[in-house]
C-alpha cells in the first residue's frame, strides 16, 4: 500500500523530522515474533525490540486473549476509592521480582509518568519524615528520564531541554561515565568509579541534608548506551546512604530481563530504594509504567497521613488500567515460562561477539555493551550532529532492519526470544550498510 504526505499530514508525529518522514514515509503494517512487515510488504527485522519494549517478541497470542477477555469482561475501572482485582494481581506478580524489601509498586501509565510520579513520592516522603526542606535534585548529563516536565528538567540531553525553559528549579547535573579511553570496553568499564564523587561535591555544595534524590539509569540507554564503570552504583548509593538521599533507579529500558535479570539493580547488585518501569513491562502490547519503592517508603508515607484520609494525592485516570494490567499479568508470565530472562543471559555472549565484530569499520568510532544491550557511534563526518545517523536509520530500514538512532549512536536491544541466526542477521545487515556509508 502507498503513502502520500498528504495523506500522513494530520498526525504530529513524536520524536520525528515530520517534513523528512512524510516525504519518504516508513511504515509498519504487521508484526510478529522478531520482525515487522512494511508498508511495502517488506520483512524488517527488530533490532530495538520496538522502543525497548517488545521483549517477548511481537503479537503474543498469550497477550492478545489476555487483554481481549478482559476487555469484554471488564474494560474499564477508575482506581480512586474503587479497584478492581488486575492491578492488585499485577503488584503482587510484579514484586515477585523486584529487590528484597521492594514490594509496594504505583502505576501509571508510561515511563514518562512513572518518573514524574517518583518525584512526587520522594516529596511525600520527605515531607512526612520532616524533611520537606529537600528541594535539590541530582541527576547525571546525558541522562534520559522521560519527557514530562519533571523527567526534562532531570534530563541531560541538550536537544529535550534547549526549547522547554520552564523546568523544575534546583536541579544538579554530575557528569555521565563516558571517557575516550574507554572506547571498544565490552562491559564495565574499570576505570571511571571517581565519577560518582560529583555527588558528594553536590553534598558538600548544597548541603547533603538539602538533597531530595538522586535519579541513576544502571545503564544510561537512550543516549546510545553508557556502561557504569566498576564501583560506581555501588558509590552512589554509599554517599545516598550517608546523606539520607532517595536514590532512584530509571528501570525503563533495563528492567525485565535486558541485562539477563529481571532489573538492573539485581545485575550490578545494587539496590535503590525507588525503580521506574515501563515498555516491556506489557510487552510493549498495551501502555503502562510503574513505580516501585521500599516497604519503608510506602509505610512512611502511609502513617504519616490521618486514619481514612487519602495518604498520597495523585494518580492518573488509566492508573491500574484493567486491560493493561491483563498485558502486564501475560507477559510476565511468559517471561517466567519461557525463561526469558535467562535465555538472554545465555544469548549475551553470542549478540556482545557480532557486536564488537563491528570495530574494524572505520565509520564505527565505538561500541559499548553489556547483556542484550549495545551501542555503537559512528563518526558523523563534518555533517551535523545526527545527520548521518538519520541517514544510516533509514538505509537499514531499506536494508530490512529497524535500529533506534539517538544522534550519531545506534542502540541495538535485540527481542529476549532472539536465536543467534537472528543476532547474526541483524549485524549482517548493519555491517553491510555502514560498510556502504
């Protein structure tokens, strides 16, 4: 089936060159299992999981009948004074494998959401501890945590900030972990732990006593892939510790199985005392995000409030939403049926080898990489920022491969249920298109 701009016109499309795109339109029609179909009847093969999201594989039938029957037995139920029996399934299934002490989860209904909520929880907290006078936020450069005013203002990507003025004040950016000297590292990096001493500079600087939290991805994702060198989450949550500072772990991208455990906290063996989670929470199948936080946060917030009295006030109209729960309860399933997780671990090694093939390109200025999650950089030669990256997107789309371009920086995040054929058609065919640039 054609396209024509004219008829792609009236939708305002998110993170896209509009004009570009509807000049040269690429369009997904169907899905199933590690590959889409174009629009032009092409076998595309998923690179990206969709956007991180589609870990089990695309149009599970499990996931289908699940969100069908719940649809037609109940398809819509508010949560505010009222519930209804799915979200309360899909928190205690959810907690099952979460860290120890983790078990009380806030849904919301994207990652964006679940960041933004996060921020409201630890003000709550403070605030029913006695000390609401934490108005500091610390973050990292480089950072992805949504694009809701909360998530942009704690963002440290120049492009999802430069326009949006009115952020949220008080917000401290520590340096990302990249160095040149770690270009080709295959997992942590061994040098770069001392990184983390920015936040006990911003202690010292505006009072550790006046910090509210501190937001971590385990791995930054969206930027193009940022390992944390060796020692420095567990550095972290030493100066958090010492200070009281909520530290927050962003799950969105790491969570459910990426890394070859269920969170990332579980692969670095470090625990926040708050995660963010979304996309392959459903599976990608229906949206949703979460929130999970320690007993001692939840119980804090919940004493401090009167007897029957509302203890925290903020939700969202779909929070809990029964059909995606009935996604959420699927997927998680499948996950633990399948041992997903663990075929991923096992997968790693294969997926990290092809990867890393790819440094005798000369267009390939580095590759980072851990679990089913690697990053390369190409080296943009004079061009914008970001120009060559489109133009590499698009030629692997026409090569039959969807990869997610943050600028310069391809982020490869292959489906949990991936065979290594799979793995090596898709490097196969991002060798050859950089080899053609």
């Amino acid at each position: 089936m054609q396209y024509t701009a004219n008829t792609l016109e009236n939708h305002w499309m998110p993170f896209t060159g509009n004009r570009d795109f509807k000049a040269d339109p690429r369009l997904m029609v169907k899905a199933e299992g590690v590959y889409f179909t174009s629009h032009l009847g092409h076998k595309v093969i998923d690179a990206s999981s969709g956007l991180f999201c589609s870990a089990a594989g695309h149009c599970r039938p499990e996931i289908t009948e699940a969100v069908a029957t719940q649809l037609a037995t109940l398809d819509y139920c508010p949560h505010f004074q009222i519930g209804a029996p799915p979200s309360f399934e899909l928190a205690n299934r959810l907690t099952r494998i979460t860290p120890d002490g983790m078990n009380h989860v806030f849904f919301a209904n994207s990652g964006s959401e679940a960041v933004d909520t996060s921020l409201k929880i630890v003000m709550a907290y403070n605030r029913a501890r006695g000390e609401g006078h934490r108005d500091k936020w610390v973050s990292r450069e480089r950072a992805y945590h949504g694009v809701n005013i909360g998530g942009v203002s704690l963002s440290g990507l120049m492009k999802n900030r430069e326009t949006f003025g009115a952020v949220m004040p008080g917000v401290v950016h520590m340096r990302h972990t990249w160095t040149p000297e770690a270009r080709f590292t295959r997992g942590r990096p061994t040098h770069g732990a001392e990184m983390a001493e920015d936040l006990l500079r911003f202690c010292q600087l505006l009072g550790g006593h006046n910090i509210a939290a501190c937001y971590v991805e385990p791995v930054a994702g969206s930027t193009g892939i940022l390992v944390p060198p060796v020692g420095y989450l567990e550095r972290i949550r030493e100066i958090c510790d010492q200070f009281g500072i909520v530290l927050i772990f962003d799950e969105v991208i790491c969570g459910f199985g990426r890394l070859g455990t269920p969170f990332g906290a579980q692969a670095f063996g470090v625990t926040p005392d708050i995660m963010t989670m979304a996309k392959a929470l459903t599976n990608g199948a229906q949206p949703m995000g979460a929130v999970c936080v320690k007993d001692e946060i939840y119980e804090t917030v919940m004493n401090a409030a009167p007897a029957g009295g509302v203890e925290f006030f903020h939700g969202y109209t779909y929070s809990g939403h029964p059909a995606a729960c009935a996604a959420g309860l699927a997927t998680l399933a499948i996950y633990e049926n399948e041992g997903l997780f663990d075929k991923a671990a096992a997968l790693s090694g294969h997926f990290l080898d092809q990867v890393y093939g790819l440094q005798d390109l000369d267009i390939v200025t580095d590759i980072r990489g851990i679990g089913l999650l690697a990053g390369f950089d190409i080296d943009p030669a004079g061009a914008a920022p970001g120009a060559r990256g489109l133009e590499a997107q698009k030629r692997l789309f026409k090569a039959g491969l969807h990869i997610k371009f943050t600028g310069d920086s391809g982020i490869i995040a292959p489906p949990l249920v991936s065979e290594e054929s799979h793995v090596d058609e898709m490097i196969g065919i991002i060798r050859e298109t950089l080899a053609e640039m």
